[in-house]
C-alpha cells in the first residue's frame, strides 16, 4: 500500500502491469513560490474510459451507434454538395423552373400575339409606331438600316455565312458547337415558313406607310429577327459560355458584333416598311423561345461529353 493514496486493483483490466502501477495516486502535488498547491486528479474514470475503449464489446456498441446515426449527418452533406453542383438547366434547378416559366409565359403571349394579327392584319398602334421610326428618315440612317438587314434579304449569303462559320468552329474542334450553329438556323427558317403559312398576315401596305424596301411573302413573324435571334444569338451565347476574358480582344468583338445585329435588325424592319413592329415582336419572342431551347439542349449535350472539344 501506498501511503495518501487509494488502492485499485488493475489485474482484471490489466493483467501484465506491474504492482507498481496499483499504487497510482489520486493526488498529484506541485509547489511553487507561493506555496503547496494540491491538484486532485481523478485517474479511475481515465482508467474506466481506457478499459472501455479496449472492451470488444464496447467497441462493437459504438460502432453501431455511429452506423446508425452516420446517414442522419452524411445525407444532408450529399445533398447539399449536389445542389450547390447542379447546373442551372437541371430540371430540379430553381433557376430551370424559373426559365421554363419564363418560357411559358413566352409562348403564350405569341401565341395570343399570333391570333391578333390574324385576325387583324392592320393594328393603328403598328402604324403609329413605323410612322415615327420614319420622321427622323435621312440616308445614312436608311443605308445603315439597309445593311443591317442586308443577311436576311439574301438567303444564299445568309446560309454562305452560317456555313462558314460552322467550318470555322469546327476546325477549332468545336463540333457540337458547329453542328447547333447549322441546325437552330435551319430549324428557324423551316419553322418561321410555318408560322406564316399559318397566320397569313399581309405585309405593310404603301397606303398606310412608306416603304422604303419590300419583301414577298407573309409578314408574321418577322423572319429577319427570328434567323438574326437564332444565328448572331447563339454566336453571342457561345461568346459567354465558351470563351474566357483572357481569350483577348476577338472575344469582345464576337459579342459586340452578335448583340448589334440581334438589337438592331428589328428596329431596321420597321424603319425599312417591311415589318410591323408586332411582326417584329413575334420574331423576337419566337426567336428567344427556339434560341433558349436549343441553348438547353446543347448544354444537356455538352454536359453528357458528346462531341467534346479538345
């Protein structure tokens, strides 16, 4: 026995150790300058814990304590990662729905828009507004206008330029890109001949306004706008998605270029006499709705490594 201190018998938790180590004190004394300060240190509950964690036993209950209670902690971790991953055209993104609500709304205000002129080829309010586009007429302003419609009057120079640059960004490798740039341009056309089949709306009449340049065939929606929306739209889109800030001056030139015509060919439509502005509004809510859709599929695609870039 060892004099101050309380005897504990160690030969079922540790049967090798010596009988020194039976003769740990609870009491551990240290001095300073001041005096004889006394720490009381409890060593049977580090013992117990000791023993506890070396049981098999004990180990096999807290091993299925923390099983049972790990997918309570580990669950919520996931799905938090995931949703902070998870791209915003998922289907279970908020900013997804938020589009497609967009995109719904979209639709049935040209839908609504559609039936209007259909049944009502001269809306006042369209005169109203060519005939202000055309007070401040000079020619400058009408040669500007003229060229920025100037892709849409010819069909060959318009499918050379789209073609040429499909060339061009598949040389680059960038062939899913490429391919999206022939077909939204395509599917365009054959969908703009559609809707205008369908709605059969006179152009502007020279009666009514000045014409300053005329086109055949139907007037809604504007088929200017809608391949304008679908071409320069996707090249602005692809500006943003693909290229960086460090990629240089080409980059700024890309989207300045893309937002001018897409901008501009509507107003140049009403100002020429060829399109009322609701026609030109139905090109571009058309438009925005094939453009959004493509741009949705394509980054599916993307996402999915079919023809990835190198």
């Amino acid at each position: 026995m060892c004099n101050n201190a309380k005897e504990l018998d160690f030969r079922n938790l540790y049967p090798n150790s010596s009988s020194s180590s039976r003769c740990n004190s609870d009491y551990l004394s240290t001095s300073s300058s001041r005096g004889q300060i006394s720490l009381n240190v409890n060593i049977t509950s580090i013992l117990q814990d000791m023993y506890n964690r070396s049981n098999p036993m004990t180990q096999k209950l807290m091993k299925e304590n923390i099983e049972e209670h790990v997918d309570d902690v580990v669950e919520p971790v996931e799905q938090e990662v995931t949703r902070t991953r998870e791209p915003w055209y998922s289907v279970s993104s908020l900013r997804a729905r938020i589009f497609v609500v967009i995109y719904l709304v979209a639709f049935v205000l040209f839908t609504l828009l559609a039936w209007f002129v259909h049944v009502h080829s001269v809306i006042p309010v369209d005169v109203t507004i060519t005939r202000e586009f055309q007070e401040n007429k000079s020619p400058w302003l009408s040669t500007s206008m003229i060229l920025v419609s100037a892709f849409g009057n010819k069909p060959l120079l318009m499918s050379a330029v789209v073609l040429i640059t499909a060339l061009i960004f598949w040389y680059f490798r960038l062939r899913l890109e490429a391919l999206f740039i022939v077909s939204l341009s395509g599917v365009s056309l054959l969908l703009n001949v559609l809707i205008k089949l369908i709605v059969s709306r006179p152009r502007p009449s020279p009666s009514l306004v000045e014409i300053i340049q005329m086109s055949g065939g139907q007037s809604f929606p504007s088929g200017h706008v809608m391949s304008y929306v679908a071409f320069w739209g996707l090249l602005l889109s692809f500006g943003i998605i693909l290229f960086k800030k460090k990629d240089g001056w080409w980059r700024y030139m890309l989207l300045i270029i893309s937002a001018l015509f897409v901008v501009l060919v509507g107003p140049s439509r009403i100002y020429l006499g060829d399109h009322w502005a609701s026609d030109v509004l139905g090109g571009y809510l058309f438009g925005g709705l094939l453009l959004g859709v493509g741009l949705w599929i394509y980054l599916r695609l993307k996402s999915n490594g079919l023809l990835p870039s190198k």
